[in-house]
C-alpha cells in the first residue's frame, strides 16, 4: 500500500466484523509502532492487549459510570455532549469491536501524551497497512475501579493515554471534509 493510500484508508472506524484479531497481528502491529519518534529515546509506552467482548463491556461500563459522575459534578465538562449516549445503557464505547490496545506510562515522564500518541498513530497504520480498522476511543481512559486496574495490569504510576479499538472493518468510512491547511506565514524560500 503507499504512503497517500494508507492515510486515505486510515479512518475511524465504528463498526467491526465479528471476527477477532489474532494476538500474533497484534504483536507485529505493536512492534511496528515502537518505531515511533519519542523524546529522548525513552520509549515509554507499555500495552494491554484485552481481546475479551466480556471485559470490553465491563470497561466501557466504567468508563460511562464515571463520565456521568465527572458530568454531574460539573456540567460544564467536555463530556457533556455525550452524556445522552453514555445514559443509553446499550451503548458501548468501544461500539463493540473485537480488541482494544491501550497504550500507556509512566504518569511522571514529561513527554508522556507526545510520545504515546506518535506510537498510537503507528499503531493506527500499521494496523490499516493490514486492512484492519481502528478508532481511537478517548472515553475509554476513565477507568477508577482499582480492581479492574488490578485485572487489567494498569500499574499504579502509569496513565493510559491511547485507547484504539481494533478490528476487521465493515466498510471503510468516507474521509469527512477537510479544511484547507492553514499557513501562517512562509519565512525565506
């Protein structure tokens, strides 16, 4: 696939085929991520693999309950807009994919949110370069329960930063309209 086709390709993708994707893809596709650029060569990032529809439910379940709990305690939250989805309780955050990745590290490292997210846009074309689908799931970060960080893995100093749903694509989304790129300014030649 060439470089233009796979950022054509690479789109959020909401809905999966049932079919799971074997730990073996998801192993090559984290590698290749770890090729991404990172402060210092730190490489900070650590993943969890959760391939399971069960736990998938369970932790989308916690992340609505403590969204809603963030939105009450302040309406004027970013997650506002979305509280509608996250009362429906058939709602899925993951909107039921087969696999979730989650990225993460250490909470102290400076450049933490930098570096994880050059590896989790990696992971993204990586992960399209073998025709499979992948979405970036933000509210899937608000995760409180500690005994489902214990079940997860999730050390005490880390922050997941990058939660990418994965799987087998229905169909590839449109790419949505974009806007121009803005230059500011073009400084010598």
């Amino acid at each position: 696939m060439k470089l233009e086709e796979l950022f054509i390709r690479r789109r959020s993708v909401r809905n999966y085929q049932g079919r799971a994707v074997s730990v073996e893809v998801i192993r090559e596709i984290i590698k290749e991520s770890t090729l991404a650029p990172n402060a210092g060569n730190e490489q900070p990032w650590k993943f969890i693999i959760v391939n399971d529809k069960e736990t998938l439910k369970r932790i989308s379940d916690e992340s609505k309950k403590n969204l809603l709990a963030r939105i009450a305690a302040n309406p004027n939250d970013y997650a506002k807009k979305y509280e509608g989805m996250l009362q429906n309780e058939a709602y899925n955050v993951f909107y039921n994919a087969p696999c979730l990745v989650m990225i993460l590290g250490f909470s102290h490292l400076k450049n933490l949110y930098i570096d994880c997210t050059l590896a989790a846009s990696y992971f993204m074309m990586a992960a399209t370069s073998r025709g499979l689908g992948t979405c970036w799931v933000n509210l899937g970060t608000v995760i409180r329960d500690p005994e489902m960080i214990n079940e997860l893995g999730i050390p005490d100093d880390c922050t997941i930063v990058a939660p990418i749903i994965l799987g087998y694509p229905e169909k590839i989304p449109p790419i949505p309209k974009r806007k121009e790129p803005e230059i500011l300014r073009i400084i010598g030649q």
